[in-house]
C-alpha cells in the first residue's frame, strides 16, 4: 500500500512515532521538516519506490497526501 508506504517513510525520516503521522503532516506543523529534512525525504522516496523525482515535483511535496499524489501519478505513467 503506498499510502502506509509514504507514512511509514515519512515517520522514519522525521524520527516521529508513525501514530502521529497524517495525510495532513507537513513542515507547517512538523518542526524537522525544513528543507534538509525535505530532501532526505525526497532521498528516501527516491530509494523506496525506485524513482527519480523531477525538479518541479519536488517543490509538489507540501504534505504526506502529496506525495501519495505524486507517487500514484509516477507510477501509473510507467
């Protein structure tokens, strides 16, 4: 499931309890979510879902339902 997938990413990147992470967790009410956190998050989704995310997507990445989005949109274009 790629929505468990992106929490559980989310969660271990963040170092926050995976309980407390939300389709709405996002650097607004993440504290360690600024832009380094950002791109070892976009590192690790590189890695877990065997992609490269383009420039523009990158700057998609607003929240975790975002990068579900982003990821679901990837893979069906495959």
């Amino acid at each position: 499931n790629i929505s468990e997938k992106v929490t559980l990413i989310v969660a271990e990147t963040f170092e926050i309890p995976i309980e407390k992470v939300e389709m709405s967790t996002s650097p607004s009410n993440t504290s360690v979510w600024d832009s380094f956190g950002q791109m070892a998050l976009v590192m690790n989704i590189e890695k877990e879902f065997d992609m490269v995310l383009e420039f523009e997507e990158i700057f998609q990445i607003v929240d975790t339902q975002s990068i579900v989005d982003l990821i679901n949109k990837k893979l069906t274009e495959t």
